[in-house]
C-alpha cells in the first residue's frame, strides 16, 4: 500500500500504482478487514487514468463479493464509488439509488459519511431536475451537520450544493447567502482552501450575474479564473461540476459581448468532451442551442442540434449496457443467497451432530465417576490451600512486626543521638557553674581584685544558664518535630487557594529570615498560575511544608552568597502550574545545590547538612511525610551542586 500510494502522489506510473492498489485490497479481504476509505480514494486513480468503464466494472465486481461476506462497510464504499460512475453517465435513477444505499449501510459505522452520500444524494436530485427532493435530502444534510458539529469540506459541499439549488429556484437572495457561507467555509480548510474557493467565487458570481449585479462578479470571476489556471482545475471534481466558463458566458450575455459569450460556451463544451462528462455535454448542448438561437444563428442551431442528439443516442446505447449489468447484478445477488442459506443449514446440521456426540461422549465416561473423582481432587487441593494460607499470613504477620520494630528502633537511635547533645552541653554548663559557685564560697581578701573575680563569675555563670536555655530549647523544638511528625496528616482538607497560601508563606520565610540577617536580600520571582482552581489540602500542613522549602531555599543562597563572586544574584523562583489531572508546585533556587549523596538522604529523619544547633533534620522529612501520605502527591528533587536545587510537588487536582 506504501509503494502504491507514493507512485499515485508521484504521478509517474498510475499502471503499476493501480496493480500494487490492488493487490493491496486483495490481501485486506483476505484477512476481512475493512477499508472503506481506500476503496473510495481508489477511484480517483481510475479519473486520471480516463478509465471509467474499468472503475465500474472493478467496483460492481468487488460490491457482489462484499455483498456476499457480509462486509458492509466496503459495500458501502463500493455503492458510492458506483454512484458516481452511473451519475457521470446521465444515469441518475440508479446514482440516487447508490447513494442512498451508501448512506443506509455508513449510518452503522461512519456519520460523516453517512451524511456526505445524503448530501450528494441531494445535489444528484437538483441535477435530475427534482428540486423537491434535492430541498429535502441537502435540508437533512444540514441539520445532521449541525447536529454532529460537522465543518471542513462537507459543510462546503452541502453549502454550494444549497446555493446552486435556490439559484435555479430562483431565490436569489437565499442563493447568494449560501455562496457567501460556502465561500467561508472553503477559506477556512487548511488542505484544500484555495480550490475549493474557486469553485464558492463561482457559483457567487453567476448568482450575482442572475441579480444583474455584474460589476460585483467581475473581480469574483477574474479571482476564480487566477486560481483555476495556477492551479490547473478540470471542469470535473471532487465538489461537482467546475462551471467558470459558463459563469463567464452568462456574464457576457449580461453586458452584450455575444462574442466572447460564444468563446466561452465552446470551450466550455470543449472541456467536457476531452474528459468525457457525459453529465454535462447534454446540459452544454442545451445552452448552446439556446444561445444561437437567440442570436438567430439557425446553422449553428442546426448542427449543435445534430449533435446533442447523436449525444443522447450513445447515452441511450450506454443506459441499455448498464441496464443488462443490472439485471446480471439480480442474478448475482439471488445466486448469493442462495449459496449464503445453504451455509446457514449446514452450520445448523454440524451444530446438531455436535451436540449428539457430546452427550454420548458424558454418558460414556460415567457421571458418578467423574464427580467423585473431582471431589476428591478439590477436597485434597481445599486442604493444600488453607495450610499454604495461614503460612502466608503468619509469615506476612512476622514481616510486619519486624518492619515495625526495626522503624522503632532506627527512630529511637535518631532520636537519642539528637537529644543527648543538647543534654550533654546542658550538663557540662552545669558542672561549669558549680564548680564556678564553689570557688566564689572560699574565703579570699575583700580588695579590687577579689570584686572583678566575682564579677567575672557571675558573667560567666550568666552566660552558661542562657547556653543551657539555648539548648533546653534545641531539645524542645526536636521533640516539637517529633510530634508533628507523628500528627501531620491528620487534620480533614477542604478546598484552599494555593497561590494565597504560596504568598503568605514566601512573605513570612523571607521576613523571617531577614530578622535574623538584615543584610540579607533575594530576587523573588513568581510565576502563579491564575486560573488554578481551588486545591483540596491542609493549610497548616501545606504551609509548614512550603515555609520549610522557602527557609531552605533562602538559607542555600545566602551561604552561596558568603563565598560567590560579585556578580552573584541570589534567586528564588516559585511556579504554580495545573496539568490534567494534578497540580504541580515548583521552588527553585540558585544557592548550593545539593550532591548526589546528599540528595539521596535528603528525605531521612534527623538527616542534615546545617552547622551543629542550627535545625532538627526533620523539615525535609516532616514535608514528604505531608505531601505523599497527608496529600496523595509525590515531592521531588533536581538539583546541581554549587549551581542549583530545585523541588518538585505535585498534588491531586
């Protein structure tokens, strides 16, 4: 199929396009696939190679097998690519017949092409001269456009089709409101916009030229003439009959230039001779012989008079074929049904036999027999898959309590070695002080220096008690940790606005930090998204997690700031972003970074990088703990030591 469709774009070898196109379609009726659309884009190939009769006898051929196995939707493509061969031959009887069978079997399986054949149903009726029946079925394509919400070409072809249909009803002006929405729609599709504009310039002009407004259809007419000869258009295509020149001799007509009138209905009838539009040639005729008879020409109406009948006579002649295809087609289809019920009774009489063999086959193998021995099977298996279970359960029991104990004991660890150094400074201080006031109790000399010894007791004994409330504290705020560790989570979550609470956060770390460090200055850049949606969370937990990000965030820079080059810029970025089913938060900084080592224990209890008595190693822990257990969400690092770090939290939308 590959190597066939790049010969057919290339327009090199259509005779060996063709053949491997074939071939394709074969193997894909072998496997009983269905490829409604190659079998419509097959016929196209046939316009080009001007073999009409071979592409209505490949596809009445491949419509009696589809027929046959029952493969409705390449009958459905066969009846439509036939329709158009019985309509190019003046058969309009049997096109509407094809089309409206097409659109039965596409309505299953295919709306939009279900409601092109309606379409095309219609327009064939408006050639045929039934303009009641055109009304109805284009009326119904409309409203199943409109209904399917259907744009592109189809809207397009329903439109022009309509204005060509209130144009000989004369009803100019709906006529002219069709041509302008036709014209619209064909600007509007990105394929094929500038043909199928064309084809709207026209049928605006000669509704234009009906009205008597032809200085308004002479630019629409020179436009649609440029875009005709750029783009080569035949007076045969996909949207129907390409009529310029017989738009630019109803225009002549219009402004008295007989002449040139006369010009372009001969090259009009030119055109439809060379690619054999037997449709048109009549229609051609007709209009030709009207027009000399009007300029009292009666030789010229003579011999186009010859020849619009030798015309119709060949016509006759075809119609007679096709009228003997058709009736070899009842055949056909009654030999198939035949064949079709006789594979139903067979199946139905091996259905029976199967049936009897198998009833004798249980009888023979013993029902009592057989329900024993399964009892016994399952009984024995029963008993396998309760002992198996309980081995199960007792192991997973043991596996639980093991895990349990041993988070105990590496939190206990944690926990011992991050209060026993407070403690032991407290103690130490202690001992200090005591040793201090026992020598301030031995008896010395009352002078001057007796008195700054004293004093320099009492400073330092001052000084040890605020060393040992300094770390009574440390030990307080780890055990404070601890404890909202062990709480977050707990609180219910109720919708919150993200983007305020990100505010206020970055408002209190920055503040924060800059109490203890007024020196300290970053560029803030937010990047909030505004038409996130309220995010069901809880506050206090969510800002705990984001005011431990943001003192993260402000500690890296300012220490990059202690040791970068002058140029340096401390930055933190904060994004809010709404995906498809999350909510992803983003700070970034452009502080330390983290190494990889770092970065693997980042998110372990009591685990940090900080100067001795400067934080508890929980933060990060406590954060990841909020945001996957308490939130559903994932917390992620990237990071580039001595460059950049960067956390990524995602929430569920």
């Amino acid at each position: 199929m590959r190597q066939g469709v790049g010969l057919w774009i290339e327009g090199t070898n259509d005779a060996q396009a063709m053949q491997l196109l074939h071939r394709t379609v074969t193997l894909f009726d072998q496997e009983h696939r269905p490829i409604p659309r190659l079998l419509i884009d097959l016929a196209p190939l046939y316009n080009r190679m001007h073999q009409p009769e071979a592409r209505f006898a490949y596809f009445f051929r491949k419509l009696a097998y589809y027929r046959l196995h029952g493969a409705n939707e390449n009958a459905a493509a066969c009846y439509l690519v036939l329709g158009s061969s019985y309509r190019h031959q003046g058969d309009f009887n049997h096109a509407i017949s094809s089309y409206l069978h097409a659109a039965d079997l596409f309505k299953a399986f295919d709306r939009m092409l279900y409601v092109n054949e309606l379409m095309v149903a219609g327009s064939a009726y408006e050639e045929w001269g039934n303009l009641d029946k055109a009304q109805e079925y284009l009326s119904l394509a409309m409203q199943l456009e409109n209904r399917y919400k259907l744009e592109g070409l189809r809207r397009f072809y329903t439109l022009n089709a309509l204005a060509k249909l209130t144009l000989r009803q004369h009803r100019l002006p709906q006529g002219l409101h069709y041509a302008d929405l036709s014209l619209l729609a064909a600007r509007r599709d990105p394929l094929d916009r500038f043909p199928h504009t064309a084809y709207g310039l026209v049928q605006k002009s000669a509704v234009l030229v009906e009205l008597g407004r032809t200085q308004e259809a002479l630019p629409l007419l020179r436009r649609a003439q440029s875009l005709s000869d750029s783009l080569a258009l035949t007076i045969s295509g996909r949207p129907g009959e390409f009529m310029l020149d017989q738009t630019w001799a109803q225009y002549y007509i219009a402004i008295g230039q007989y002449h040139r009138a006369e010009q372009h209905w001969l090259l009009a009838y030119q055109k439809a001779n060379e690619v054999k539009f037997n449709v048109l040639r009549p229609k051609l005729l007709r209009q030709i012989i009207h027009f000399y008879d009007e300029q009292k020409q009666l030789t010229q109406v003579q011999r186009y008079t010859h020849a619009y009948l030798a015309l119709a006579d060949s016509m006759n002649t075809v119609q007679n074929a096709f009228n003997i295809a058709q009736y070899e087609g009842e055949r056909t289809e009654q030999a198939q049904n035949e064949k079709i019920e006789g594979l139903r009774h067979a199946h139905a009489l091996q259905t029976l036999r199967l049936r009897q063999r198998n009833f004798l086959l249980a009888i023979s193998l013993g029902v009592v027999t057989l329900i024993s021995g399964l009892g016994v099977v399952l009984y024995y298996q029963l008993r396998t898959n309760k002992r198996t279970l309980a081995q199960l359960r007792q192991a997973q029991n043991q596996l639980v309590a093991a895990e349990k104990w041993a988070f105990v004991g590496e939190m206990s660890a944690g926990i011992a070695h991050e209060l026993q150094n407070p403690l032991n400074f407290m103690k130490r201080f202690a001992e200090v002080s005591t040793k201090m006031l026992d020598d301030m109790q031995h008896p010395r000399k009352s002078d001057g220096h007796t008195d700054e010894l004293e004093q320099e007791i009492v400073a330092g004994l001052k000084q040890n008690l605020q060393e040992i409330s300094q770390h009574g504290l440390r030990a307080s705020s780890i055990i404070k940790d601890m404890l909202d560790h062990s709480r977050s989570g707990t609180n219910r979550r109720q919708p919150n606005d993200l983007n305020a609470l990100i505010a206020d956060q970055l408002e209190l770390a920055y503040k924060g930090l800059q109490a203890q460090d007024a020196a300290f200055h970053a560029t803030l850049t937010l990047d909030l998204a505004p038409d996130l949606a309220p995010v069901s969370l809880v506050p206090q937990d969510m800002g705990r997690v984001l005011l431990n990000l943001l003192t993260n965030s402000f500690h890296a820079v300012q220490q990059r700031g202690q040791t970068a080059a002058a140029d340096y810029s401390p930055t933190v970025w904060i994004t809010t972003k709404q995906l498809a089913q999350q909510i992803e938060i983003r700070i970034r900084d452009n502080g330390t970074g983290m190494s990889e080592e770092v970065k693997q224990q980042a998110f372990q209890a009591f685990f940090t990088t900080k100067p001795a008595g400067v934080g508890t190693g929980l933060g990060l822990s406590l954060s990841h703990d909020i945001i996957t257990k308490g939130h559903g969400g994932t917390i992620n690092i990237k990071t580039e030591e001595g460059h950049y770090t960067e956390f990524i939290i995602t929430l569920p939308a």
